[in-house]
C-alpha cells in the first residue's frame, strides 16, 4: 500500500523581521591626540555617515569614538564601552568599523565580545578585512586578523620603549604631562610664576615652618582652592618631584612585555637615569632634599607606629563575643588593659557585652586549664575514640556512602 503524502504548509516569516532595518552603529577611534590623527578621526566621522546613509533599510543611530585612546585596554574607552552597552539594550543591531585594530588590539577580548554580541543578534562589519559576523561560520579567520593586530601593536610598544630608553640615556625626554606650575609654549618649558609661589610656599613650609602633609592640605584648601582641588597624595607627589629643582629621574614606570601593556612603578627592574640640571627649577637643590629627607623620616616613624599598633598579643583573634560573634580587640584605659567586642567599640547598638579586664580572662583561663588538667583521662578517652573512628573501616565505608549520596 502506498504510503500518503504528507502534506507541509510553510509559515513565511514576518514581514517585520523580513525587511527588518538595520540599526547601525559605527566605532572611530585614534590612538593619539596629535593634529594628524585628529584629523583621521573627523574623516573617520564623514566616511561613516555617508556610507550608511547609501546602505539599504539601515539607519544611522550614533557614531561613537574615543580619541587618544589605546586599543588594547578596552576598559579605557568610553566609547566603546558605551556602543557595547546600547546594544545589549536593543538600540542598535550592527556596528561598523575600519578594521579589526581599530576595533580592538587584543585577541582574548575581540572574540570575547564578538561572541557576546552574535549571541544577542548584533553583528560587527570590519571593513578593512571585509568581515561580517553575521555571516561568518568559523572565527578563525577574525582570530588571525586579531592577531596580526596584536603583533603589530607588540612590536609599536617595542619601538617606542626602545627610543624612549635612547633619549633617557642621552638625558633627553619630551615629558607630556607637566607637573604643576610648568606650561609647555611654543615647544619650550615655562615656569607660570603665579603657581611657582605656591609651589615654593609648599616646600618652605613643610621644611622651614615645620608644617605635616596633612595641615599643608588644610592650608592650601583654605589660602587657594581656587587655584586647584588639594589632597595628601597631590601635596606629598609634589614634595617628591626633583624636576622642582631642576632635575628629571626617568623611567620611574615602565610598560612590561605583557598585553594588554599599562604601566606600571619600577622597583629597580630596569636601569633609571638621573639627569642634573634639565628642566626649569623653582626651588633651590637643598631645599627639595630637606623635604625628602624629612618624608622618608616620617614614613619611618609612621611605619614604627603602624607595627606598634598591629603586633599580636596572646589573646588577638583568640576572643569571640558570644552576643554578636565579633572579634574581642585589646584596648588600655587609664594603664589598664582590656578586651572589648569589635563590634562594641563600633557602636554600643551594635552589642551590649562591655569591656573585659585582662587580669579576668586569665584567671577564666587558668580555672579551665586546671579543671582539664585534673581530668585528663577524659581527654585521653576522647582522644582514643576520635583515632578508632577516623581508622575504622566499616566507619569509613559508611561516611564515603554518605559523601555520595551527598553529592548526587
């Protein structure tokens, strides 16, 4: 007997999805601040909007950029991070950008958010390769691009640390960023007098009139606010600068041969170099040594204070409160010592269990040390059974059982 046809309907999709329009967001970036670029970037911005707007059902939804960023940290664009998160919200179902090092230079985070991104229906279009995720079976071909990208990147690194050593030899460098009081005019350092009078009241009276880091922040908080936003870090960064009396200690970070690279304080793995009488000074030599040498001898006795104050004591870490559980700490009142509830000291609310004298743990202490002293045998006994039960075998068995039987 012949078998019946079967009989199939096709349910065509809909014509939403069909003639779905793509809503395009485009990515720029350069990786420096210099005119050149800048100006790569803004024809970066022509290109894209006229590109998508000659692009059928597309809709040009935003161009984001970052501009003098680099692209192997992609925690440090804004622009980027932005664009990821429009389209894990919906807003925009394909990006474009030039290429895949402009996109990013790292392997392990391009595949990452690629595949992020196809699993919740956004493609990326690399132009410059002409790849489209939308249409790409296999990533081993973004894989390879990737990584041409990121030996490129490598091998950009490598240049720049090898001329910026050269220089740092020769006792040249073209600093970037200018510590305060300085200004770059015409390509030549220029003290701006104003800020150079706060600066050197800065250091005569940390030196001369015996001021702390501390009661210099207060100070400068209330004679210049105005000028800039004051903290310990600024003030004691400030004290340690030599270029203040004319001098420049190079290579103090370096960029170790690790991607994604960033910089990082060097603690004697590469060579610096100490160069005299380079940058405009504001202070005298001696003075700027007279505050280092006072810094390093505050750090000594901070840090004598700070292992004073930490040392353990018999007891530390021995005391739980058994009202709330917290930690009991030491503390000396009057030249008696004590022992109070972590969570007491905090805030009486928070437990009610007040302080106890020393002299009264021990004595707790020393009545159950004798009480089990004089009652050993229990310990023994206890001692005998805890060794049978961890050596019996039918015991053992029977806990394996039940470790099984747990983990399913």
């Amino acid at each position: 007997m012949a078998q019946a046809q079967k009989q199939v309907r096709i349910i065509e999709p809909l014509e939403r999805f069909v003639n779905r329009i793509n809503l395009v967001g485009c990515y720029a970036r350069v990786s420096s601040d210099s005119e050149d670029q800048l100006n790569s970037y803004n024809n970066q911005v022509d290109f894209y909007e006229s590109f998508v707007n000659s692009l059928e059902n597309s809709k040009l939804v935003k161009i984001y950029t970052d501009e003098g960023i680099t692209g192997t940290r992609m925690d440090k664009r804004d622009g980027f991070l932005q664009m990821i998160e429009d389209c894990r919200k919906g807003l925009i179902n394909t990006i474009i950008t030039k290429s895949i090092s402009r996109f990013a230079r790292n392997i392990t985070e391009t595949l990452s958010v690629v595949r992020e991104l196809k699993s919740i229906g956004v493609s990326v279009y690399f132009m410059t390769e002409k790849i489209n995720t939308a249409k790409m079976g296999s990533e081993m071909m973004l894989a390879v691009y990737d990584a041409c990208a990121e030996i490129e990147s490598k091998a950009i690194s490598n240049a720049q640390k090898w001329a910026f050593r050269t220089r740092a030899k020769e006792g040249r460098y073209n600093q970037p960023k200018l510590p305060y009081g300085y200004q770059r005019i015409d390509g030549e350092l220029k003290v701006i007098e104003e800020e150079a009078k706060i600066v050197e009241d800065i250091f005569n009276k940390y030196v001369n009139k015996d001021f702390s880091v501390t009661k210099l922040v207060d100070y400068l908080n209330k004679h210049y606010f105005k000028k800039k936003k004051w903290s310990q870090s600024t003030v004691s960064s400030m004290l340690k600068n030599e270029r203040y009396c004319g001098d420049m200690l190079l290579q103090k970070k370096y960029s170790p041969d690790v991607f994604p690279y960033k910089l990082v304080t060097n603690k004697g793995e590469l060579a610096q170099y100490y160069v005299y009488d380079v940058f405009p000074k504001i202070i005298d030599r001696e003075l700027f040594e007279k505050a280092n040498e006072k810094l390093v001898n505050n750090k000594l006795k901070f840090n004598k204070n700070q292992t004073d104050g930490n040392r353990e004591y018999l007891l530390t870490s021995k005391i739980k409160c058994e009202h709330c559980g917290g930690t009991f700490k030491r503390r000396v009142l009057r030249n008696k010592e004590y022992w109070s509830c972590s969570n007491h000291v905090t805030s009486a609310k928070k437990c009610e269990v007040k302080m106890i004298g020393t002299d009264e743990i021990d004595d707790a202490f020393l009545k159950i040390f004798y009480k089990l002293k004089g009652n050993i045998h229990v310990l023994e006994a206890y001692k005998k059974h805890i060794v049978n039960f961890t050596t019996n075998d039918d015991d053992r068995c029977e806990l394996d059982l039940v470790n099984r039987e747990l983990k399913k």
